[in-house]
C-alpha cells in the first residue's frame, strides 16, 4: 500500500486509493477558492484563466436561519461566491500541495483563499 503524508491532503488522496481510484491514472480535480463577493470573483477567475486553469463560478445564496432569513455575514450558512479551478492530472501530492499554493497566491491579495481540492467523479465517494 502507498504511504501518503500525515495532513488533510494525503488523507484524501489514501481515502480515494481506499476507494480503488487508480492515482496513476488522470483524474479531474476541483480546486476551489473562496472569494469575498461578485468583483472578486470575476478578477480571481481572469487571473486562474490566465494561468492556464480552467474555471467555473459559483453563487450559493445561503440558508436560511430559523426566522426564515439569509444572513449574507453567517460564515457557516450565509451567501458565499466560489471560483473553482479545475485541473486533469494524476492526483500526486507535491502539485496538489503546488497548486492549492499558486490559487492563494492570486487569491489572497484580493482576501480569498484556496480552500481545498476535490476529485470529479461519475460515483459520490463517502
């Protein structure tokens, strides 16, 4: 069995080899980066796009709380808007770690930040 490190990303990547994902092969992996508003979205996304990755934009208004209302400043259920750049790669872990960097590299001089990474798939693994 593949050792992988002792953090968040090489418990995914063993939690995906668990799942009998071949990490030899290409897989699509979705980077996102949490951004502050609809401005900052659109500059990050530019700046992703002209770095070579793909992205995508997402909205999500948020939950609303007991009484019935999105609060837009609840960090846990509030609005928030996402880029999400997207890579075809073998999932190794050093460019894994290379990316999430290269993302807050562009993002945080605007107060966003990479926020993880996710594997694409035709089946949710849990």
């Amino acid at each position: 069995m593949t050792e992988f490190p002792d953090d968040a990303d090489g418990a995914v990547l063993a939690e995906l080899a668990s799942h009998g994902i071949d990490l030899s092969q290409p897989l699509l992996i979705e980077f996102p980066v949490a951004v502050a508003d609809e401005a900052t979205a659109a500059i990050v996304s530019k700046a992703i796009a002209e770095e070579g990755y793909d992205y995508e934009v997402e909205y999500d208004e948020g939950e609303p709380n007991a009484d019935g209302i999105i609060d837009p400043d609840d960090e846990e259920y509030g609005s928030t808007w996402t880029v999400y750049a997207s890579v075809r790669m073998i999932p190794e872990y050093d460019e894994i770690i290379r990316i999430q960097e290269d993302l807050d590299r562009i993002a945080r001089p605007l107060g966003g930040f990479s926020d993880g990474w996710g594997v694409l798939m035709d089946d949710d693994i849990e």
